[in-house]
C-alpha cells in the first residue's frame, strides 16, 4: 500500500517550506526512516525521514520549490503501484520535461514570474549537481534569493553554512553581511560580473566592502563559532561576537534586570539515586537496558513530579498574571559548541524514566546538531528549566531564570556529608546539592522552599524498577 | 605613583587636539604636548589665517566688479593692518575654542616641549618640563614644516615661508613665489588682489601638481588674467638676495623682487623629541604608518602630516579618528582614496579622486563628461563674466565615479558630497538618485553625471 510524504509543519507560523534538496531520487529504494530530502524555514533546516519502507515511486516537487505545508511531496510504495490519488494540486511530476537552463543573470531580473510560478524554476545547477563535491555551493534558496536582493549571487560570499552539511542559509547569509559588511553598488555588480569572492572584512565607510576588497582572502571555511577576529594586539584579541552569543548576553542580562530573583540552597540524600545508577550500568552491562539513565534525567524525572504537586513553580510569570502549567515543559540547559541552548521537552509529565530519558537526549543532540526546531529553544517553550553543572565539580551556583518561568533548578555536584545513618550513629552520605534560583515576584519565599523540598523529597525516595 | 594616561599625542594641532577630545567623549585619558598654542599650524600659521585674508581679497574682488551686479561702489581699497588684525583675531577666537573644548573634556594639556624617553611595562614614558608622563599609548602629531631647497645664495632672512609671510605688515610692491602648488598660489592670489606684482615660478609643466591638468590650466589662465605672471618649466638657479636667477628653456630670467616666498612643500618634524628611544621606523623622512596609523611599534600612532601621506587638516583629524575608535575598541581603518584637495585661490579649486592622467596610467577603460559651471543658473546668477568646470571621471567597466574636479564658484563648499560618492563607490546610476538642492551650483555635477548618457 503506497503511503504518501507529507510537508511537516514546522511551528504554528510557518506556512511554507523550501525543498534545498533530494536526498534520493524517484525509483530509489528506502528504508523507513532514511533521509529523502532536507528541507527549511528561514529559521532552520530539517531533514525529512521516510515514513515507510518500499520505493519513492514519485517526488511531485523539485529542488528550490516551496512547498505549502501538510502538501503531499512524494509517494512510497511498491514498483508498479498508482499514486494519483497521492497527487497534489500544484505540483508538478518530475517527468515533465526539462526547460533548458537559464542563465543565472536572466533569471534574477525575472523575479516576479519565479513568484508566480515557483513549481516551473529548475534547480540551479550548481546546487543540485555539484553540491555533493563542493560545500561552498550548498546554498539555500532563500539565501539565495537574499543575496540577489542585495546584488549577490552565491558566488560572491564564500561562507560555511549553519545547516545540513554546511548548507548556506538565509540567516547565514544575514549574520555575513552584518560581520562583514555591506558591498558598495560597484562592489556588488563586480562581485556579480567577475564572479569574485567576498572578502573577509570590507574596508570601506562602516565596512563597507570596496571593489578593491574583492577576491582578498575570503573568509576560510568557517567553524561552528565563526568569532571574526576585530583587533589584535600583542597582548590581546578582539573577537566579534556570534549572534548566539548575542542573544545569551542580551536575555541573561534582561532576566536579572527584569525580575526579583534569588537562589536557595539544598541537599538531598542521593543513596536511591546513585544505587539506581549503578543499577543501570548494570543492566546496561548484561544488554537488558537500551536506556543509558543518568543521574540528570532521575532528577530531571524527580523535578516533573515535584513541580506537578507544585504547579506554582511551573509557571510564567506575566507582569500582572501568572500562567500555571497543567503539563511540565521541562527546558535543559545544553552545553553546544555554539553556546548554550534551552531546549525544551513538551509534555514531559507524559513521559516514564525511560522515555524521558531518550527524549532529554535526543532534545540534547538536536541542538549539538542544530536540528532543533527554534521554537523549542524559546523561552516561553518551557515552563521550568533545569540546569546541571555537577559533571563539573560545582558546588553552589545561582542559575539564572529564563524569564518569564518562575524559576529554575540547578543541580549540583554530590559531596559527601555526614548524617545520621537511622539509627544514631552518624555516618557520611551521598550529598546533591540543589540551587533553586525563584522570581520572588512570583513565588514567595516559603512556597519556593516548600516546593525545593518537595523536590528532595522526590529525590530522597526515588523509587524505579528496571 | 603617577596616573597612567590611555592616549598621550606630541602635537597640538588638527591630529593632536581633535583627537584628544575625541579620545575624552571615548571615556579615555588623554593628555597633549605642545610648546606653541594649540591648534598647529592649521590654525595659527595656515588653513585658518590664510582663508580669512583670501575672504577679505574676494570681498575686494567682487567690490571691484560691482557694477556687473548693478551696484555702485566708487572706489574699494584695503586697510591691510586691519585685515591682519582681523585674522589675528579669528586665529584667536579659534585657539580659545580649541582650548575651551580640551578643558571642558578634561584633557591635561602641557604646554612644554616633550620628550620621548622609553618604554617601562609596555608604557610609553614621556619627558615634559622635568615631569614624566606614562601611558598606554602614544601618538605623534608633530606635523610638518617648510622645506627650504638647497639654492645657491639662498639665505633664511632674503626669503619667507607660509610662516613669515603672514606677518607681512603690509602688502609687498611685487612678491615672487618658488613652488607653484596651493599654498604658494593662495598667496599670489590673495596679494595680488591687494595690488602686489605677483610672478609664480614652477619647475614642472604645470601649476598645481598632482591636480587634474585641464582643472589646473584653467586656473592658471584665469590667474594669469588677474595679472599674475607664471613661470612654467623654470628652475631657480641662483639668489641673490632678493633676486631671483632661473632658467626657463635654457634662457636666464632675472627677477627682482620685494619679497619672495618659498612654497616648494613641506616636510615632516621627526626630529627632536626622542623617536629614537623608541625605535620608531622613519622611511623617506616620514614616519612609516599602516592603514590603522600604527607605526612599527603596536601602541605607538603617527598621525597627521608626519606620516607623510596626505599633508592636509582634515586628512589628520580622520586620522587621529582612526586612532582614537581603535583604542575605543571600534574597528576603524584609514583610507586615502576620497580625500578632497581644495585650493582657495579665486576661482577656487576643489577636486576628490583620481584625475585623467592617473586614469590613463593606470591603464583604466574610463570616460569623461566636462559640463561649464553655466549649466548651474545659481552659478549664472552669482558669477557674472566668470567661468567654471565640472570634470567627472568614470570607470567605464562598472560607470563607476572615479574622480570629480571642479574650478569655480564655491566648489570647495560642496566637493564633500562628491567624496561621498566616491568612497561609497557610486555608479553614475547610483548618483542620478541623489537629489540636489535647487538653484545651487552643486547641481552642475547632477547634469554632469547625466551628460554621461548623452
């Protein structure tokens, strides 16, 4: 039975995506779950899976055609059988016969025709034939279409990009022009004509890139953090700052400036946790396990019940409203190359110790790989967050909230302490230290502590059968 | 222990000042050595007095041709010590507000002479009135003086330089000038004005060197007009005390004068304040400057004319811009493509990027359109019996501006709207969208620019 592949819908305000390129082609064998195409927002680019095992009888959109939504792009099934009804109403089948390419020029100055017709463009050569060899000419076609706005064509701007396999994207392309400079009118139609790269810094009015500039060290394959270097003196360096940085700067900055925050310190007895830990490792060992658990998603796992007897806490506060959470958004601070990310794991209340677990990860390596679906890194996403620096050594911290949450947890490292072991005598225990930074705008002092206990208590009696 | 200052600049002048209150608005502490007043040569012995005596000589020109304009003016003449006064007064007003701007942003001005003496902790310590002075960074703004060429018989106290002549305290029966660029010209033109018999000697084939050809003999026949006698080609052999002895075409020209100014250029003050403990590059007499004004040492700047670059005012101010947005932790470079060359003689001169014969070396497909300032109806209405140009230089590959030189009018006023174009790299499609006010003689570049589709 031939199942069709549908256009997913990327966040509630995207109405289109773009295909950058097929990953197989029609008549191709699939499995379920191998990459047919990749695909993007202005935002981001996906890679979209094959929902079913067979052969991708038909694909109904070529490279570069933006695709409405929920739109059927392609068809999986069996050779030999009929996918009219898969058919979508504006697309067109890959057997329509090639027009012959166009000039790159010609085509630009024709923008308003490639509007109305989108289905009718080909795919630039250069894209989808040698994109496989050369990364710099991976390039999206909204960047495209951004760079010939401003008198560029894919040529002129040697940049990596941030998408699948160093893919140029449009915001690659905005992040270039704002670190690098804008070229002057004769600067962009040489660039265009002699088809010379964009130089690495422009030295004209306000970095302004000069004609002169052209083709003078182009920026080098960039890495994940492209911190252009501004000034270097004998003792230091001035770097630029990546917009990721930016962004950071700005909502921690605002955060502790636009709320009441302050932090509260607790331990919990981590004897469950660790013996459940070793528990996995174990389990691990003999291959009954899939689930590599760790100490975080336990806590993490214990912080979701908490907040659910303590709804309070999972909130956002709203000026002169509080919106309280039926279900747990549960946002992980994520250390990436590029800087940290929130992501956040919807419905996480949903989840078994397990399946949280796999979930936390896979939020994880999305944003190590920047798949992660930006509005999941909002941080109106989550309703609380937690924040783990235990791994390093830290003892106490305050964590900063992302606003507007009431509040965030950080987790802590495990010390050692002494306690009474139940029966008078004192011994020393397994110490996680908990930091509960709160609104106080939101939250007052006692609830805070009542809900950090509750989050030790939750700890302190962790109870999972593998 | 003394304070550490951020920026310390040797040199009270365009580069010096400008950037020290620059360097104040940036939060940085800066501090200024300089043994005269403040202001350099622009203000006190340059730019400043000398414009305010051309003004005085055009207002006397024009009274002279009031009866174009319909008005009766029986007989204009000069007071010349109340034009020196008065430029007197003008340099002071000017001084005091330099001064009043360093004051009030809290630059420490020292006015004794400085002395580099080292380095400690990768400070730069200056010597000044047996005080040391620490600091991060140091500029150099010394400037430059007149060079006196080596000419047999030539003795300091027969002649005088932009300096002394502006201490003239009346205007000479005749004035021969040696050196036919700007400043010499500017002299010849304001004293002619006032009467003087003024004779130009040149050693090139033009007046004005480095300024597009066609723009320079167009002022050389409109000086020549005026009464004053240029020497082209000729070089001055000999002096005997105020004769002049020279050779033109192998012929000997004896001229006798009452006064006679050496304006053959000017050459950069690296001496005598201690670049040597520093082991600051010197190449060519001039202090060797990247595009960001550092010298071979990273904290050490030289901006202005000891660098040797582009001997103007306003080419230092930027340049002590640079200086300054660096330190302030802005990117910031120097460019030398666009700066505008103005000559106040009347008619002025005003002229920014390359001229033809550069185009023509460089080996440039380019095009030139040359409209007459008559295109303009303000320069009709104000410049009766007089004629201008406007000269537009295109680089035919991408129609880019590449140079606009203009004689007439006030093209001095309006030549930093054609800087703009060229540092912004303007196609003559770009410049057609720029729109210019009306009636100015501006406009003149507005048709030149479109005489290019004829």
């Amino acid at each position: 039975m031939a199942v069709p592949v549908i256009m997913p819908r990327q966040g509630q305000s995207v109405e289109s995506c773009i295909i950058s390129e097929w990953s197989k082609q029609k008549g191709d064998k699939v499995e379920e779950g191998d990459v047919l195409c990749v695909y993007e927002t202005d935002k981001a680019s996906f890679e979209l899976e094959s929902p079913a095992s067979g052969t991708l009888l038909e694909t109904f959109f070529t490279a570069d055609d933006d695709v409405p939504v929920l739109t059927n792009i392609a068809v999986i099934g069996e050779e030999g059988e009929a996918i009219d009804e898969f058919l979508p109403e504006n697309a067109n089948a890959t057997e329509e016969p090639e027009q012959p390419a166009q000039p790159a020029e010609e085509k630009y100055e024709d923008t308003s025709a490639a509007t109305e017709q989108p289905q009718k463009e080909q795919p630039e050569p250069a894209v989808s034939q040698e994109s496989d060899t050369d990364e710099f000419t991976r390039i999206s076609p909204r960047a495209k279409s951004y760079l010939q706005k401003i008198g560029l064509s894919q040529n002129d701007i040697k940049i990596s990009g941030s998408g699948p396999q160093g893919r140029i994207l449009e915001q690659d392309v905005i992040n270039h022009i704002e670190q690098h400079g804008k070229p002057t009118p004769t600067a962009a139609q040489a660039a265009r004509e002699e088809k010379s790269g964009m130089p690495a810094e422009g030295t004209g009015l306000g970095g302004q890139i000069r004609r002169e500039d052209l083709g003078k060290t182009a920026a080098p394959a960039a890495s994940t953090t492209p911190a252009q270097v501004l000034e270097e003196g004998a003792d230091f360096t001035v770097k630029k700052l990546p917009n990721i940085r930016k962004i950071i700067a700005e909502n921690m900055h605002k955060s502790l400036q636009n709320s009441a925050q302050l932090t509260h310190h607790l331990g919990a007895d981590a004897r469950k946790l660790l013996n459940l830990r070793k528990q996995v490792k174990a389990a691990q060992a003999e291959g009954t396990l899939q689930s590599n658990i760790t100490l975080n998603d336990m806590i993490c796992f214990a912080v979701i019940k908490a907040l659910k007897k303590h709804p309070e806490a999972n909130s956002h506060f709203l000026g002169d409203k509080i919106k309280i959470f039926n279900k747990v958004h549960l946002g992980l601070a994520v250390d990436t190359e590029r800087g940290l990310m929130v992501p956040a794991l919807q419905n996480a209340d949903d989840f078994n110790l397990e399946g949280l677990s796999n979930q936390l990860k896979k939020i994880a390596n999305d944003c190590k790989t920047g798949k992660i679906d930006p509005e999941l890194l909002a941080s109106t996403a989550a309703s609380f967050t937690v924040s783990n620096l235990g791994a390093f050594g830290i003892e106490i911290f305050t964590p900063v909230i992302n606003l507007p949450q009431s509040g965030i947890l950080g987790v802590n490292t495990i010390t050692h302490r002494p306690a009474d072991l139940g029966d008078g005598t004192i011994g020393f225990v397994p110490h996680l230290g908990l930091s509960l930074t709160y609104d106080h705008r939101s939250l007052d002092g006692a609830p805070a502590s009542r809900f950090l206990q509750a989050i030790k208590q939750e700890i302190e009696n962790f109870e999972h059968s593998l | 222990m003394e304070d550490i200052f951020d920026l310390a600049i040797i040199g009270g002048g365009p580069a010096g000042y400008n950037s020290a209150e620059r360097a104040a608005q940036n939060g940085l502490k800066a501090v200024v050595f300089e043994t005269n007043r403040l202001g350099g040569v622009c203000l006190n012995e340059g730019c400043i007095p000398t414009k305010t005596m051309l003004h005085t000589a055009k207002l006397l020109d024009n009274a002279r041709d009031a009866n174009k304009y319909g008005l009766i003016i029986p007989e204009a003449s000069f007071d010349y010590p109340a034009i020196y006064n008065r430029k007197n007064k003008v340099i002071d007003t000017l001084v005091n507000g330099v001064t009043m701007r360093l004051k009030k942003h809290q630059v420490t001005v020292v006015n004794q002479k400085a002395n580099i003496t080292g380095k400690s902790n990768g400070n730069i310590n200056v010597e000044a009135g047996g005080k040391n002075y620490q600091a991060r960074n140091l500029m150099i703004a010394t400037g430059a003086a007149p060079f006196i060429p080596p000419i047999p018989g030539l003795q300091r106290k027969n002649i005088l330089t932009s300096k002394e002549i502006l201490d003239l305290q009346e205007a000479p029966e005749s004035l021969v000038v040696i050196g036919g660029g700007y400043i010499g010209l500017e002299f010849g033109s304001f004293y002619r004005s006032l009467g003087t018999e003024v004779t130009v000697i040149e050693t090139l084939d033009e007046i004005t060197p480095g300024m597009d050809k066609e723009i320079a003999a167009h002022l050389r026949k409109d000086l020549i007009k005026r009464g004053i006698t240029i020497h082209l080609q000729t070089k001055v052999v000999e002096m005997q005390g105020k004769k002049v002895i020279a050779e033109k075409n192998g012929e000997r020209l004896e001229i006798e004068a009452s006064e006679v100014l050496v304006s053959v250029g000017r050459r950069p003050n690296v001496e005598g304040f201690g670049l040597e403990n520093l082991g600051v590059l010197v190449e060519n007499g001039a202090i060797k400057t990247n595009d960001k004004l550092q010298t071979n040492i990273p904290n050490v700047f030289a901006a202005g004319d000891v660098n040797g670059k582009s001997l103007l005012a306003h080419t230092a101010y930027r340049e002590g811009e640079v200086v300054v947005n660096q330190l302030a932790g802005c990117q910031d470079r120097m460019r030398y493509h666009a700066i505008p060359g103005v000559i106040y003689t009347n008619p002025e001169v005003a002229s920014v990027g390359i001229t033809e014969v550069q185009a023509q070396k460089s080996g440039m497909d380019y095009e030139v359109k040359k409209l007459p300032m008559a295109y303009s109806g303000r320069f009709i209405a104000e410049n009766e019996g007089k004629q201008g140009h406007c000269k537009i230089i295109v680089n035919k590959k991408y129609n880019q501006i590449v140079g606009i030189h203009m004689i007439g009018g006030v093209c001095s006023e309006m030549i930093y709207g054609a800087a703009q174009m060229i540092e912004s790299e303007f196609r003559l499609q770009d410049a057609e969208e720029v729109i210019f006010p009306h009636p100015t003689v501006s406009e003149v570049i507005k048709e030149t620019i479109f005489a290019f589709k004829d």
